[in-house]
C-alpha cells in the first residue's frame, strides 16, 4: 500500500508540474504598468494633449538663457567702435578644408586675447604639439607623425585653415569642436600663428 500512495502522489505531482508550465495562464498582477508599456514620443513632434508637461506639450521649453550651438552669436568690438555681430556661423564640414582659407580670425589680437589663446592651447594643444609648437608634447611619441609649427607644410597655413583643423581635426588628431567653443578657437589660432613664426 506504501509503493501505491507513493506512486500515486508522484503522478499526482507530475501531472500538476505539467499544468503549471501552461503558458496561457495569467502571469499575475502587473505592477507599475507604465513601465512596461510607456507612450513614446516622437522627438520634436506634437502627437496628443500631454496631460503632464505645461501647455500639454510633449516637450519642455528649454532652460532660459540656453544657446543652441548651431547658433552661437558673439559679438566684438573694433578699435573703431562698431560692433561685429554672428561672426562664429561657418557651416562648414569636415569635407570643406579648401574653403576654410577664406576665414578671417574675427577676434582682435590684443595682449588678452593673446594669453587667453595660450592658456587653451596648453590646455588642449601642447599634450601633443608642445609648448612652443615643436612637436615634442609627451603624446607626440605615440601619435607619430605630429608637425612642428615652423615647417614647410605648416607654417603657411592660414587662420582659417588651422581654426578649420582645431573644428574637424586631420589625420591623427581628433576633432576638438566639443571641447573649445568657436570664440576659444580664433583664440587659439591667434597663439599658434606667434608660433609658426617662431616666436
């Protein structure tokens, strides 16, 4: 009688471990549905009302005083007083170095402008290129192949072209348009060319 009871309660037990893998049974409860199902909206679209942002947008307005970088504006005075205006917009891409040359460095070369420039490149610049544009940074060794500023190839380059290379980067070196705005460029450019001159 023992070898029967058990036999039946191991049948009764496979049967009942065969129906509890039955998939068409209800999972349970869902907790936190919008977790698993959320509403996706399409960037920079209005789709329906949104019953949780202000004026039921799908988006919020961005933070006051926000600049776009597509759109940077500046603005410099001249020895002249007149005031330059939007003198950072380029839309220029990595494929259009032959007409960076054309740039003119908006920035005035003054004695702060000057410093500010070395400031940033020995801040971005010199790891690889030196301090005084020698190409004796401490990367240079590994990056082979970076120029000094006094050769051929480089000394005749033009403001726009080296404010061109710091946006897009060339060969080796890496783009740096995110990490210097076009202001610190042009600031750059003004120091770089006291080096190409060996000054």
């Amino acid at each position: 009688m023992n070898n029967r009871l058990a036999g039946l309660l191991l049948c009764t037990a496979f049967a009942a471990g065969l129906t509890s893998c039955d998939r068409t049974q209800r999972t349970g409860w869902e907790f936190a549905p919008n977790m698993y199902n959320s509403v996706g909206y399409e960037a920079q679209t209005q789709i329906d009302k949104n019953p949780v942002n202000p004026h039921g947008m799908n988006m919020r307005l961005p933070v006051e005083g926000t600049i776009s970088r597509r759109n940077y504006h500046t603005t410099f005075a001249t020895g002249d007083s007149t005031e330059v205006k939007d003198l950072m917009l380029y839309n220029l891409t990595k494929n259009d170095a032959d007409k960076s040359d054309a740039l003119v460095n908006p920035i005035p070369l003054t004695p702060e402008t000057l410093a500010e420039g070395e400031v940033l490149y020995k801040r971005y610049c010199s790891h690889c290129h030196g301090a005084t544009g020698g190409a004796d940074g401490k990367v240079a060794d590994i990056y082979n192949g970076v120029p000094t500023y006094t050769s051929d190839a480089v000394k005749g380059l033009s403001a726009g072209r080296i404010f061109f290379t710091i946006t897009h980067g060339k060969g080796r070196m890496w783009p740096h348009a995110a990490q210097v705005n076009p202001e610190e460029r042009w600031k750059i450019v003004h120091f770089v060319q006291t080096l190409q001159k060996g000054s």
